[in-house]
C-alpha cells in the first residue's frame, strides 16, 4: 500500500506504518499544483523586494538585513551550517523518518512556498529506506531548528536552494510532533494492554463486579468512562465474577476504581491523539504562504503549546493507572488480601517466594516512570536571545521524549501485572473466564507457562512486553468494543 501524501489528511496511523514498515509515500498530483501555486507567490515577493522574514531578510536577531542581493544558495547553505549545532545521541531512526513524513506533508500543503523538488528529495529518501542522522538534542519546542539543520545537511547536500526554501525546512516543530505521534500510538497500545491486565486482576482477584454495572454510565457522564465501563463488561461476559458470590463488599479502590482510572487516561492519550493529528496536518512555520489569498504573512504558527501541553496531560494522567497496577499486582500476591498463596505459588506449603519479588519490579518501574511524568510545556525561555523576540519556548520534543520513554517502564509494569494475574485466576480455580479475558489468558500462556509445583519462576517478561508493543490484544479488544 501506498500513502498518497496530500498536505491536508496525513493521519497518525498512516504515518506510524511509513515510519515504522516502510510504507511507500508519493506526493498527490493536487498537492504538487498546490506546492507550485505557493512557491510562485514566494517568488513574486522576493523580485519585488518585499519585506519576508527569511525571504528577503536574515533569521532572528539578523531580520533586519536585508539577503535580496546576496547569492541566496551560498545564504542558505550558511544559514544551515550556523544552526546545525544539535547535542546529544542520535535520535531513533522511526523519529527520523517520523519527522521527514511531517516535513513532506507540510511541504505538500503549499504554506512553506518551497519547490516540488524539496518534497520528492524527502519523500525519495522515505522510499529508498535513508535514515539522516539527526541528533537528539537542542531544540525549546519553538522550531525545531537545531535537529532539523541536521537532517537538512544531509538530505539537501547538492541541492541550490531558492529564497526562503532554507528556512522552510528547519523553522517547523515537525520533529517533536513526529515524536508525539509515535509515542501517542505507542501510549494507545499500552493502555488497550493495561485494559486486558486489568479485567483479568479483577477474576484474579474474585473482586465484587458492581461496580461495572451498566446503570453507572447513566449517574456519572463522562463519555470515556461509559466506554471503559462497556468495554470491561465485554471482556468479562459469561464471566464466574456475575455468577458467583463476591468476595468482598468492598474491594481495594485500584480493583473497585479500575475502570474509572483507565478511562482517565485513555481520554488524556485520546486528546493527544487529536491534537497531534491537527498538527502533523499544520501549517508550523513563520513566514506562511496563503496561496488562496495570494499573499505571504508572518506567523507564529511555530507555537505548539496544545500539543505540549496535551503530552503533560497524558504522561500525569499515565501514572495512576500504573500506580494501580502496580497495587494491584501486590495485592494479587498477598495472601491476606487475595486469599491465595503468598507469591502465588502453586502450593501454600513451599518456602518459595514464587511470584513476590515481581511486586518490588512493579513499584520500581512505575516510580521511574512516575519521574518522567513532570510537566515541560510551562518552561519559558530566556529573552536575552535575538533581541528578546524569541520569548517563548514549549519544550515539544522533551514533552514527547518523556512520554515515549515512559513507554518501557510502563511495559515492565502491565507485563507483570498480566503475569500475575494469571497465575492467580489459574490458581483461583474458578470458571467461566469472561469471553475476553478468556482469550487474553491464552494468549499470555503462550508466551509465559503456568508456574506449578516445582516450577522455577518467570524471570523475564519480555515475551509479554513484545505482545504488549505489537498490539497483540487489539482483536479482542476489538471484538468487546463492537459487542
């Protein structure tokens, strides 16, 4: 399959598979006329001597010297080398092509007033499988000058370019917003996975069902919780929790609030999710071209705070759902709570810790990630810089970065979880498993055996964090939310 890039519709899971599977790219034919239309009003500006950022004058502090009669491929290619100054390791190689996937969309829309040519360059790197080196580092979130001068330096070598064409390339947030989307996506596969986890605690558990009860949709009218509430009893249908006498009147709030804490982040990764969407189809740059009005604005289309913004809100709202999972596990292993052998171990008469240890994991990896959940988008920049014009800063990338290496401890997290909860409902005993969860037990057993008596314990659950990072439980899921 190819994805047709038209500078209007990119959509995040379109951009997930060229980063990620190679997906070919072309430019539509509309977005080429649309390109050319943009690059012809630059033009005109330019011979008229208009005053354009970046087209007739310098780059920051230096906006008021004018380029016109200067040799603009020699100025572009300094101007580049002035800002290739990025820090740190390279960044992942699906960022990279992450980025150039946003990069050619917002070529193809016709605000930047670039040629044709910068976005078959681009999009003929995507399709030849190149992957820049790009370097991690250096960017406040309010153009991604640094890292994209990098990436500039290696697929435009060769390339004279036109008035302006320099900084249409590097004055854009398409780096940090390539790096929200997969870490958007990757946050989405978690959450489905933490779903899974969650219903298959509750059996484990033997936890009091009232509290999926259909009737709560109606008293408590946040969308997001009705689907979550929808979606557990889906997977949970036919299961001994409906018929069977529960344990408890009350359970632990992590088990009688699981739903709740789910949906609330669930609705934070889903308003990330349309925002990023919105971006990765916007126009980002300063000077913009509107080719409809015929005419060449300043803007500041470089600030991206709702996406910021819109990470904070997930990665905050990401942590309670680990720290319940992480509760959950623990009472899962402690006999006073869950009534089964502590550790869960086959038989209550072994000295074996069995699975107690994976708790002190738990805690640990939900503390790191608790670490990296810490709001960036407030952060303001100095304003000694470029005459104190360059004021505002919204730190995108680091927002994205935190959110995507949140994703491994996460993980480690729902892994275990999964694994214990397991163990338990197979320990408990007791059956029907839900129609769901069912299913979702099989597919961990595959990868991970029961421990029985004489067993040695799991010590890696890597095989549950790469079902977990393939989206292994998206049949099921999908089948509950269409029930």
């Amino acid at each position: 399959m190819t994805v047709r890039v038209t500078g209007e519709d990119l959509s995040l899971d379109q951009l997930v598979r060229i980063a990620r599977e190679s997906e070919r790219v072309e430019l539509a034919a509309s977005a080429r006329e649309r390109m050319a239309r943009g690059r012809e009003i630059m033009e005109r500006a330019f011979a008229r001597g208009d005053a354009v950022y970046g087209l007739t004058t310098g780059y920051g502090v230096k906006k008021k010297v004018a380029v016109g009669g200067q040799a603009i491929a020699e100025f572009s290619r300094r101007q580049l080398h002035d800002h290739r100054v990025p820090q740190g390791p390279p960044a992942p190689p699906d960022v990279v092509r992450a980025t150039m996937v946003r990069l050619a969309n917002a070529f193809a829309a016709g605000t930047t007033g670039v040629r044709p040519l910068l976005a078959d360059i681009v999009i003929g790197a995507l399709n030849d499988g190149r992957t820049p080196a790009m370097r991690r580092d250096g960017s406040l979130g309010a153009s991604d000058l640094a890292p994209l001068s990098d990436l500039a330096a290696d697929l435009l070598a060769g390339v004279d370019l036109q008035a302006g064409e320099a900084l249409a390339f590097i004055n854009t947030s398409s780096y940090g917003t390539a790096g929200a989307a997969l870490a958007i996506h990757d946050t989405a596969r978690l959450l489905d996975a933490a779903d899974v986890a969650g219903a298959l605690a509750l059996e484990g558990f033997a936890a009091n069902p009232s509290v999926l009860h259909q009737g709560l949709e109606a008293v408590r009218s946040h969308p997001g919780l009705a689907r979550t509430l929808r979606r557990y009893r889906r997977l949970l249908r036919g299961s001994f929790l409906f018929s069977d006498a529960p344990r408890n009147l009350q359970d632990p709030l992590t088990f009688r609030s699981t739903a709740a804490i789910q949906a609330a982040a669930r609705d934070a990764a889903e308003h990330a999710a349309a925002i990023v969407t919105v971006e990765l189809n916007a126009s980002q740059g300063n000077p913009v071209v509107l080719v409809d009005h015929d005419t060449v604005v300043t803007a500041g289309n470089y600030e991206v705070l709702p996406l910021a913004a819109a990470l904070d809100y997930a990665r905050l709202a990401l942590v309670p759902a680990l720290t319940a999972a992480s509760e959950r596990t623990v009472k899962l292993l402690d006999t006073p709570w869950s009534g089964l052998p502590t550790g869960l171990a086959p038989a209550p008469d072994t000295p074996d810790l069995a699975l107690s240890i994976h708790a002190i994991v738990a805690e640990s990896l939900t503390n790191e990630a608790m670490l990296l959940a810490a709001p960036v988008s407030f952060i303001m920049s100095s304003t000694a810089g470029a005459e104190g014009i360059e004021d505002r800063a919204t730190m995108l990338p680091l927002a994205a970065r935190r959110l995507a290496e949140m994703a491994g401890p996460a993980a480690g997290v729902i892994a275990i979880e999964l694994l214990v909860s397991t163990q338990a409902v197979d320990l408990r005993g007791r059956r029907p498993l839900g129609e769901g969860t069912a299913r979702a037990r099989a597919l961990v057993r595959q990868r991970l055996p029961f421990m029985g008596r004489g067993d040695e314990t799991p010590s890696d659950v890597t095989p549950l964090r790469e079902l977990i990072a393939a989206g292994g439980f998206a049949e099921i899921l999908s089948e509950a939310d269409q029930a």
